[in-house]
C-alpha cells in the first residue's frame, strides 16, 4: 500500500558553503535531488516547503539565545569558522541554518495535520552535535531536538522517540534530552574509542527524571548489517515499545554505510532498509504511521542519494527494487 509520503527541502539549502574541500558540501543535497528526480520518485512525493516565518522562537526553546546571536554575528562578519575549525560557515549560513529547523517544523506539522503520513527532511546544515551553546561537527542548530520539543510543546504529546543512526554519537541530542522522560533517545554509533565525538557510551542512560531515557548501543570498528539489526532488534526495538511513541523522528545519518569515508562501519543498504523497516513498523504499531526522518551526515554521494532513494520508498510504501538487487 502506498502512502503519502513529504519530502521536505529547498534550494537555498544549497547555500551554507562551509568551505572548500569540507565533506558537509552543499553537492550532497544536489545529488539526493538529482537522484529523487531521475528515479521519477520525486513526482510521488509531496514537496513541503520549509517555512520562513516563526522559526526562531522554536531555535530559542532549545538553544541558548546569546549563542543564536553569535552565530549569526559571526556570519554578518563573514567569518570562515564558527567556534570549531570544523563548523565552516559563509554569510548565509545562519539564515540557512534557520530555513533547515523550518524545513523540521513544516514537516512536523504536515505529519500531525495529517497531510502527509510520514516525511523526510533533505536539509542542511545538519543538527545532531549541535549542542545548548555549542557548534560542533557541522552542526548549529539541533533540528531534530527542535522538532521533538515543537511536537511537545505545540501538540502536546507526552512521548517523542528520537532514533539516531548516524555513524556519530548525536552528542547535542543527548545532552538537550537526558533529564527528559518525554524524549526516549536512542542512537546506535560507532564506539566513541574509535569515533568523533567521543560521547555515548552504554552507561550514559540519561540522568534525573529522564534516567533510563537515553539509550546508547555503540558498535566497534567495521560493524555491519547484522551487528547494528541484532542491536536494534533485541535491545533498541523493546525499550522503545515499552515507551510507546507518538511520534518517531529519525535522525538519519548514512555514514555508517561501508563506502563512506568518514568512519569504519560495514552497513550496506539493505541493513539501512532494514532498519528504516523496524522504525517504520513502530511508528505503526505505537505512533499512528507518525515518522520524520532529518538528514544528518552521509558523505558518499552515490551511496547517500542511493540510500535516501530507498528510505523514501519504503515511507511511501513503494517497491524497494534498486535496494534489493544491488549488494553495495
Ligand atoms: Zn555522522
């Protein structure tokens, strides 16, 4: 069966340039478009704006409102680097930054007035290390964390599952949830030993009230398909029923896939199905269908445009062909 399913992006997301040779490069985005389009996929989906207005209070709920000022101080000056030498920013970067959370709360709020089932996010910059007060690893604005806490907050839901996996600790998204029992977070990264940024280890479980909230499966160096299914399948998938989700967000980073040049895991693209498949089941079975997935890293751009291809398919109920044959 197949379903209505958002795509949510913008050209102006092209527009934050961190930098010649930076991996985050705006040529991600443009091959996920070029791919959608040439597949036919694109003419399926329901394009969602991002919106233009009312975002900042959002950004302000989550994030310090002197850092918010800085950062788009540091892009007036036309600095190349925000706080970090890997956060690269150029002029637009802040208003871009800020057209990626409205790009997370259109999607949102599409999903909960029920004109779409479920939604992907094509945005950048991405959001996950992006801490209270703190750019990190590419990120500024903690777009998924701005969701969860729209959902609360505007549509009054009591329990909101954040599932992350990219390759990386969503560190930001830790930090921003871990004394919240309304925000289980779950992320399945590369052991923080071998991997940036060194956060999210099995005994950091969320902390006060939200103790038992957060929940960290990192895997060791060249983990693959079966490692990160058994992981999410016998301990992720239980705590998150027991949770029972209104809405499930995704932070959907496809680095962890074998060909990306970022970080040493071995998930191919049926291991991302598979995953996307359990989430998507949940948020079935707990959620009424209600799923955003948000762009984070990928920095193979076949394989990035081949796996969010295959993500949007299985939202929409389409037929996973490309997915199946191929073993990459
Ligand atoms: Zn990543």
């Amino acid at each position: 069966m197949t379903v209505t399913t958002g795509l949510v992006t913008d050209e102006r997301y092209l527009l934050h340039d961190p930098g010649t040779w930076h991996p985050e490069r705006p040529d991600r985005l443009k091959a996920i478009i070029k791919q959608l389009k040439f597949s036919g996929l694109w003419n399926e989906l329901t394009i969602i704006p991002p919106w233009e207005e009312g975002v900042l209070p959002w950004v302000e709920a989550v994030h310090d409102p002197a850092y918010i000022r800085r950062f788009e101080q540091a892009c007036q000056k036309k600095q190349s680097i925000f706080m970090v030498p890997d956060c690269g920013i150029c002029d637009r970067s802040y208003e871009i930054a800020l057209l990626a959370v409205g790009g997370v709360l259109a999607g949102a709020e599409a999903i909960m007035q029920g004109e779409v089932a479920n939604a992907f996010c094509a945005v950048r910059p991405p959001g996950h290390h992006a801490e209270y007060n703190r750019a990190m690893g590419f990120c500024f604005f903690n777009n998924v964390a701005i969701a969860a806490v729209y959902l609360l907050k505007q549509h009054g839901l009591e329990r909101v599952a954040i599932v992350d996996w990219d390759v990386h600790h969503g560190n930001g998204t830790q930090h921003l949830f871990e004394a919240d029992p309304r925000v289980f977070y779950l992320s399945l990264h590369e052991d923080p030993d071998y991997c940036y940024p060194g956060t999210g280890r099995r005994k950091e479980k969320g902390r006060g009230p939200g103790e038992g909230y957060t929940l960290n499966l990192p895997l060791p160096p060249r983990s693959g398909d079966e490692d990160y299914l058994e992981a999410l399948e016998k301990e992720g998938l239980p705590r998150l029923y027991d949770f029972a989700p209104q809405f499930v967000l995704i932070s959907a980073g496809f680095d962890a896939h074998r060909l990306d040049p970022l970080a040493h895991q071995n998930l191919t693209r049926r291991g991302y199905t598979a995953m996307g498949r359990m989430l998507l089941k949940l948020a079935q079975d707990t959620a009424r269908g209600r799923l955003m997935s948000v762009l984070e890293g990928g920095y193979n751009l076949e394989v990035l445009a081949d796996c969010v291809e295959d993500h949007l398919r299985l939202l929409s109920g389409r037929e996973l062909k490309r997915a199946e044959a191929a073993e990459a």
